[in-house]
C-alpha cells in the first residue's frame, strides 16, 4: 500500500503474515531503490486493518 508520494520519495507499507514493513523509496536515474525499511511482527490480536 503506497501511503504518500512526494517529488522522488514515496512512503510505502507492505503486509505479510508474519511482518508489517515500512519502506521509504527514492527514484534515481537507475529507476526506485529502497532508502530505509522498518518492520515489527503482526501480533493478531492488536491488529486494525
């Protein structure tokens, strides 16, 4: 899921079963690389989807 696009930077959250990622995408003339990620185990119960 793409939260926010900006100039040459988006912010994007991806879901799998076990992990809930932050990724943080800049463009280059090499085309999108991945700048940062952060990510914490999905526990079921705190879920709000």
């Amino acid at each position: 899921m793409i939260d926010n696009i900006s100039a040459n930077i988006a912010s994007v959250r991806v879901l799998s079963p076990e992990y809930l990622d932050y990724l943080h995408l800049v463009k280059t003339p090499a085309g999108s690389k991945i700048a940062n990620v952060l990510f914490r185990v999905r526990t079921y119960h705190a879920e709000a989807s």
